[in-house]
C-alpha cells in the first residue's frame, strides 16, 4: 500500500503567470501545468533481494529567466531511498533522455527506476500494459532524478503576464538547441540541487541517444558556470557529441553493427554463425580499422584486385551479397541494408533495434516504410508512462504527456559536447566516463560508440577513467532481461568504483 502526502502548490514570486500554455483549450485549467508542484508518494521494492523503502517526489519546477521570471516549467520524478542518514555519501544520479525532444520516459520505467514496463523476456510489448518492480534498479546504492526537458512529457514553456508564450524565434533562442538545451538545463539543476541539499552528495549525469549529446555538454557548464562538479557520466547509446566520423570512417563502421544484426538473423555463413556473437565482433572491427577504412579511402583509384578482396570480405562479414556490396561501392547505407539483408523473407529491420522485424507495402525499394521497432516500444511506453503518473505517482492532470514533443527546428550549430566533456574530465580527476551500447543498434550503432570513446582524449592520458560495455539487444539495450541486470549491474559497478576512497584526493 502506497502512503500519498501532496506537498502543496507553491505560489510563485515573479510577475508571470503560474500556468503554461495548453495543448487546446485554454480555458481549462487541468489541461495547464502548475510552474511549482510537488505530490510525495512513498514504496516499497526489492532490488538484488533486498528491500528497499522509497519515497517519489513528482512535480514540476520553473526555468527562470536573467529577470528572475520564470518562463518554463520542467516536470520530473525524483527517487529516494528511506532511511539515509548521510546525503552526503549519497549518490545522486541525474537521468536524461534524448531526441531531442523526448520524454525521460525510457530508461526512467524501464532502466534504472524501481520500476519497468510488462514486457516479454526480449522486450516486445504484452498487455495487459503497465509496470511492475523492477528487481536490479540502482536505487539501492543511488537516489535518482528523471528530467522532461521543455515540451517533453508534461514540461512546457509558461505564458507571461499577458497571458503570451515568447515567438517561435525565441522559444529556439531560449530552449532548442545544443548550447541553449544545457544552459538552461543547468541552471535548473542547480535549482534543484539547493532545493533537495544535494550539494554534498556525489553527482553522476546519465543520457540516453541525444541525451548524451546533453550530459557531455553539462559536465562542463555544471562545471565551469554553476561550480558543481560530478563522478561520473554515462553514456547510454551515444550521438557523435560534436566528433566527426565523416566520409570512410562513417562509411566503413556500420560494418560491426551489420554483422551483429545478420549474426542475430542466422543471415551468415555457418563458419561465423558457429561463433559466438563477443568472439566473431573483435575480427570484424580488426578488419574494419585495419582494411576497411584504407580501402574506402582509395576511393575510385583502388585497385581492382584489392577492391575484389574487401567486396568479398565485406559480404562475408554482412550477409549481403558480393553484388550489392560492389553495387555501393563499399558504403551502404544504413537504410539499405535494413531493407536487403532479409528481403528475400519479405520482411525488413528495425533501426533503433534490428530484431525488430517490420512488414512493408512492397518488398522493393531502398528503405523500410516505419521503424518496426518504435511502433512496437510505444505500445507499452504510453499506457505505462501515463497509468503510472497518475495512478501509482498521484501526479492528476489532463495535460498530455509528450512522448515526443515539439522542439523544432532543433539548432546543433557549435556542437562541441565531445570536447566540452574531454575539458571537464581533465579539469575534475574525479570525472569518469562509461558508454554503454547494443550490438544491434542500427542508428547509433555500437562500433560509432566505441570510435567516439576513443577519439574523446586523443591523449590517451585519461583512458583509463573511460570504459565501454556491449549488450545483446538494441538502442535501449535494458530492455531484453538479461541485459536489464547485466546493463544495471555495469551501472552499479561504475557508480561505487567512481566513488574516491576515504581521503583521496582530486588530484594528478
């Protein structure tokens, strides 16, 4: 039984009004965000056998502008553990997810919360839908905070006095872009970290697909304009954060994903189906460093001989056909190849996940008609996210939860994430990084995350704070199960050996 205690609305002490913009009607309050909520509901779960008693806050809390007004209103979930009596040891993991504009839905029920979605053991959506506990849930060794960044999930801009939202102009200017996005983001952590006494604590950032675009550039704001310095950041199936891998680096390291995808499809030759998924990869990558890059970088003065020997392996090493490789000139589109490797089935790939299998109007054509595998994630995501807030949370309200919100044209101009958290980790000894990554991942595939990893401190010096762990399944790798306690347990891991033992210090 759950024990609800609602905080109250705090009143805001700006001249703007409390309320944000509706979806329709304006007229009706329960479809407008109040700026400064919280509801309190406290649980139970048991994580790795153990019970743990925890309370969740959900609320929302303003964005404030250089005038103190506050112009946006972000919702989040805060999780608590019961019974700490030192913050200060603590760890606080703050979670963001990615886009841009999605909702922290994803890993918040069915990564690291206590609790998940009710899916099958591989990750395919059952009914009826909702969640359950969540048995490997870090929140026996850390608290955790979900973030919707603005226009995700129930996160929205606030109308000023007037009763006026700011232009489209501004909205960009202010909120959607890279350096907008953790500018703003920052300052509301901050906020929030004073609120909570959380400034002692050990802080670690996690972000999932764009969001790791978003945590790598708040590792040094937090750092550098907010002087709040982290442990760790996790990256969960990474954007390129601002490292370029163009031309026939881009080209030649889709080539691991797509021998993971057909080695998953038993698309390949019996002497590299009989290996085992973790033993057949590094032979690829090897031939990917190795050949594959020289190769395409000869461009059209290759020779025909060499030319031949590469076509031949990549097909080896694809499931493609020799004649489609050379058809492609060595670089096949992602796109192409989630269409071709199973065509003769009639059937095409997922991106995000290609296990996903998705059926098209003609089996001609050089792409798949939809992404088999968000269809298939929003039929559990949405009824779940939405039952759980309001049901379980207590958190009432006819505004819609945005999945996917309005962020639009989104400015990724002076992308240098990569680089702002290579600074902050030779500024902070402290700072460690972890990529995480699903080795059938089509739109940020793995081998790109190990890449990005390697060239973040081309110095080498600080390799050893960085690490990289695989999983058998996609984009968001928790959601087959054994990855679910494999991927928390990794995060469990980097967490406690991020910790600086008694009186060490931040120091080289």
């Amino acid at each position: 039984m759950k024990l609800v205690k609602t905080l109250g609305f705090i009143a805001l002490c700006t001249v703007n009004t409390a309320w944000a913009a509706t979806d329709s009607n304006k007229e009706n309050n329960n479809r407008r965000i109040e700026a400064d909520n919280t509801v309190v509901t406290e649980h139970k779960v048991k994580i790795l056998g153990e019970k743990i008693a925890y309370s969740t806050t959900t609320g929302t809390q303003p964005v404030w502008d250089e005038n103190g007004d506050a112009v946006a209103s972000l919702h989040y979930s805060y999780y608590q553990k019961k019974g700490v009596k030192n913050k200060a040891k603590r760890p606080l993991l703050i979670s963001f997810n990615g886009g841009p504009g999605s909702a922290s839905v994803w890993m918040h029920i069915a990564y690291t919360g206590p609790r998940v979605l009710n899916i099958d053991s591989e990750g395919y959506p059952v009914q009826p839908y909702g969640v359950q506990d969540n048995p490997f849930s870090v929140l026996d060794i850390a608290d955790i905070l979900y973030v919707n960044p603005v226009n995700t999930g129930f996160s929205r801009v606030l109308e000023n006095e007037k009763g006026e939202l700011p232009s489209k102009a501004k909205q960009k200017e202010m909120f959607f872009g890279v350096n907008a996005d953790v500018k703003y983001l920052a300052q509301w952590v901050n906020t929030f970290v004073s609120r909570h006494d959380r400034w002692l604590s050990p802080k670690f950032l996690i972000g999932e697909s764009y969001g790791t675009t978003r945590v790598s550039g708040l590792a040094l704001e937090l750092q550098n304009r907010q002087w709040m310095y982290l442990n760790g950041v996790v990256l969960v199936s990474p954007t390129d954060i601002g490292i370029k891998r163009d031309g026939p680096v881009k080209a030649a390291n889709r080539l691991p994903y797509f021998t993971a995808a057909a080695w998953y499809h038993k698309a390949l030759s019996n002497d590299l189906q009989q290996q085992d998924l973790e033993a057949l990869l590094p032979e690829v990558e090897s031939f990917t460093i190795n050949e594959l890059i020289p190769a395409i970088s000869k461009g059209g003065f290759i020779s025909a001989e060499e030319k031949q020997k590469v076509i031949k392996k990549m097909a080896h090493y694809s499931g493609l056909s020799e004649q489609f490789v050379a058809q492609n000139n060595l670089d096949i589109p992602a796109s192409f190849f989630w269409k071709e490797l199973l065509r003769d089935k009639g059937v095409t790939l997922g991106r995000l996940d290609s296990r996903y299998l998705g059926i098209d109007k003609r089996d001609a054509g050089e792409r798949p008609d939809y992404s088999a595998e968000l269809t298939s994630w929003l039929h559990s995501f949405t009824p779940a996210i939405n039952s759980y807030l309001r049901d379980e949370l207590n958190y009432k309200t006819d505004l819609k939860y945005n999945m996917f919100g309005p962020v639009h044209p989104w400015d990724r101009t002076k992308n240098k994430t990569g680089e702002n958290l290579r600074q902050a980790m030779a500024q902070n000894p402290y700072l460690n990084v972890m990529v995480q990554a699903g080795y059938y991942d089509g739109a940020t595939n793995y081998f790109d995350a190990k890449y990005t990893m390697w060239q973040l401190d081309p110095s080498g010096k600080m390799k050893d704070r960085m690490s990289f762990k695989g999983y058998r399944s996609g984009h968001m790798m928790y959601l087959r199960r054994a990855d679910l306690e494999s991927s928390n347990q990794d995060l469990r891991e980097f967490i406690e050996t991020a910790l600086p033992k008694k009186g060490e210090s931040a120091k080289y």
